[in-house]
C-alpha cells in the first residue's frame, strides 16, 4: 500500500507496528477521546487545547443584549422575538431545542426581557436562564390547551407594548410568528434582522479569538489525517481521521471527503469512492468552539498530480489570494467575489458560474453560514470584524474539482487569514507547524 507517510518519509508506521489499512473505528476512553493505541501516530501524538478556549461570560452577553437595544431604537423596533438556535444562545445563553411547543425570549427596546414557555418547562428553563444575563426574567407560562401567542401578546402589554413593530428572528417557525400576529393584529411583525443580524455579524476581539483557535484546530486535525492517508481508504475511512484528530485535540468536528470526478461536485456524492495513487481529494468540514465555527477546504493529491491539476490549483491559489486582498472596511461586499472570479475566467475557467459555480464565500460565526455574503450583487460595504469563508472553487465536470478555503476577518486596514493558504497539491500543509 502506498501511504501518505511513505510520501513524507516518515517511518512512524514501522515504529507504530500496525499500518492503518481501511481506518478501523477507534476505541474511547472515559473521556471520550479516541485512544492513542488504536491510531495512527500523527493523530495518537495530537493533545487536547481545550484549554485555550475561553468562554463567553454573562457580561459579555448582557453588554450584547443592550448592542441589540440600540439596534433596535435605530430600527424602530419595539421587541425582538427569539426562539431556539444561535441567535438565542448568543444573547442569553440558553439552550433550546426546536418542537411544537413555543419557548421564546422576547427582548423589549426598553425595560426589562420576558419568557414564554410551557408550564412543564419552567424548572428547567430557570436553570438556564440563570447562566445567562437574563436569569431574573418574567416567566409566562402556558399549558398545553392554551395558546402560547396570547401569553407572548399579554407580556408585551404588561410592558406598554399593545401596537408598534416586534422584530421575529430569521429562524423563528412562521407558525410562532404568524401566531403573535394572529393574536395582536395591531402589531407590526417584522424582521429582526437589523438587530439580531446587526450584532453578530460584526466580531469582537474575544469572537475573533474562538474562531481563529476553531480553525486552527482544524487545520491541525486535517494535516494528522493527511499524514495518515493510505491507498485503498474510502472517504468515510478518512474523514473517519478527521474526526478522530477534531477529537483528540479536545473538540467534535470532521469533514466531508470528495475524490477524483466527485471532487467536481461542489458539496459531492454520496458514491461510494476509494483512494488511489494519483487521485485528487477535496475535504471541506470545521469544528466548534465555544459556538464558533471553522471552515476549511483543502485539495490534495495521493501522489503525482497532473500538469492540469497542478495548473488549477495555480489559478485557484491566485483566485483565493485576489479575494483576500480585495477585502476590506468600505468595499461593497460583491468587490471580493469579483475579484476572485476575474482570476478564474482571465484563466479561461469562465464566464460566470461556468467552472466556478458558487459566491466566493459566506459569512461565518456561531453558524456555518450567516450574513453577510460576499456575492454579486451584495453592495454592503465591508466593516472591521466582518468574517467570511474565502473559498473560490473550479469544477471541471468528469474529471475534478479544486477549492481552496480558508476563514478571513476584515481588519481595520485590510483583512487576514486565520490560517496561512495551501501551497501546493503535493505538499498541502508544509506552512503550518501544528
């Protein structure tokens, strides 16, 4: 068999005694991490940095909570409406899952938060509550022949709240939102978007930090794996090592693994692949930490690659390179993606979506995707603590595809990378010592 570490040198397999043929499940501890026996030796040598994390405190939530206040008067809104997800663990640091039963946050422009939620629910929503800054908050509940919108309509009443503008977030069921409506037609139910979307699309320093620490745990994972990588591994086998490095380094994360013609589908296939000497993987996953995301995509090759490849991953380098130099405070967000694109189709990989069939990247933060999106069309200017995927891809339908993705901030003069670029098929993580 032909492994990546006989590529690289490495007489780690000899010393481990068992070469890693077909990636048998690992073993865990009590813990849960994968025992290093059972792995090969780039991943049994990975340790936990868990301890690097650093979580979000109260103030730091409550100082969020007031951010969206001054949204909110700016927005002309009087409330905000939050159901589970991430927008509510960002201010309030409540965990909740999604269901039939209505459980939301509603945050007035002034005086204080209210809770709806079920009557069977209150115990363990206090418990929650009281690990955020809202843990004196009014509690309404209702049972369950009650409906759960006139327990929203009364609380805005009790704070003088009977008409005006209540801003939903995105990701509340319309039946929540079609619901207050029904009940209190004197309301307005809008988007919360400028107060919801206004905060947490623009990073602070502690934000900033989680998700610089997310990526580079990915990249520190996907580098043990490559190093680990055999002939005759399927994709899950690897992407199996993906996870089993997110997990010794203190963190669940894993990735999705393309190969050959499947690379050239931008999100793959769920045939069932086999690497070999000469084929071309594109791996695309990330991790959480402390609720930010990572996103990395890397491309790389078992072997020799072809002129032809090695010629894309040049254009792809060029594109990806062209799109973090066009991105910075006051540049229309749909400057970055053409940027990338001019490369691309000067290249002969165009017009448009031709070879290079998606936006250049998304925004990115406790969700995988979030606002704002670098593509056409988007003529919001940039600002400092803006994040994005920077991810031009070529598609060349039947034979491969090439992307190369990696997380930029926006900084005051500029932006920057969270992990240094691929620089090279052959050799796809030489720049990065972890």
């Amino acid at each position: 068999m032909i492994s990546r570490r006989s590529f690289l040198g490495a007489s780690a397999t000899a010393a481990a005694g068992t070469a890693l043929t077909g990636c048998t499940p690992a073993t865990s501890d009590a813990s849960g991490a994968s025992s290093a026996q059972d792995l090969p030796p780039s991943i049994a040598r990975l340790t936990s940095w868990a301890d690097r994390a650093t979580p979000i405190t109260t103030e730091e939530r409550s100082a969020r909570v007031e951010k969206a206040k001054r949204l909110m008067r700016d927005a002309d809104l009087d409330a905000v409406m939050l159901t589970g997800g991430t927008s509510m663990v960002y201010f309030t640091n409540v965990r909740w899952g999604g269901g039939e039963r209505l459980f939301t946050v509603v945050i007035p422009v002034s005086g204080d938060a209210f809770v709806v939620c079920p009557a069977f629910e209150e115990d363990r929503a206090r418990e929650q509550l009281a690990l955020g800054p809202l843990g004196g908050a009014q509690i309404y509940t209702w049972e369950e022949h009650q409906n759960p919108s006139e327990r929203v309509a009364q609380g805005l009443r009790d704070r003088g709240i009977a008409g005006g503008r209540v801003g939903v977030e995105e990701t509340v069921q319309f039946r929540f939102s079609n619901g207050v409506a029904l009940v209190a037609p004197q309301l307005q139910v809008v988007s919360a978007d400028p107060a919801t979307a206004g905060c947490r699309r623009v990073k602070d320093d502690h934000e900033i930090a989680l998700m610089r620490l997310a990526n580079e745990v990915t990249l520190t994972a996907y580098k043990a794996a490559y190093e680990a990588l055999e002939e005759g591994m399927t994709q899950t086998d690897f992407g199996r090592l993906v996870s089993q490095a997110h997990d010794r380094l203190g963190f669940s994360g894993g990735a999705s693994v393309q190969t050959g013609q499947y690379a050239a589908l931008p999100h793959g296939s769920i045939q069932p692949q086999v690497v070999r000497e000469g084929t071309i993987l594109l791996i695309d996953g990330g991790c959480g930490v402390e609720g930010y995301r990572s996103d990395i995509s890397r491309t790389f090759v078992l072997g020799q690659p072809t002129d032809k490849m090695k010629q894309v991953f040049d254009i792809e380098f060029r594109a990806q390179t062209a799109a973090l130099e066009a991105a910075a405070p006051g540049v229309p967000a749909e400057n970055v993606d053409r940027a990338a694109r001019k490369v691309i189709e000067d290249a002969g990989y165009g017009p448009g979506y031709t070879y290079f069939t998606h936006r250049v990247g998304h925004g990115i933060g406790m969700d995988g995707h979030e606002w704002p999106y670098l593509v056409r069309g988007n003529d919001v200017p940039l600002v400092a603590g803006n994040t994005f995927s920077d991810e031009p891809g070529i598609y060349i339908p039947g034979e491969f595809g090439v992307r190369l993705e990696d997380i930029l901030v926006v900084t005051d003069d500029g932006a920057e990378l969270f992990t240094p670029q691929s620089p090279s098929l052959e050799e796809p993580f030489a720049n990065w010592p972890h």
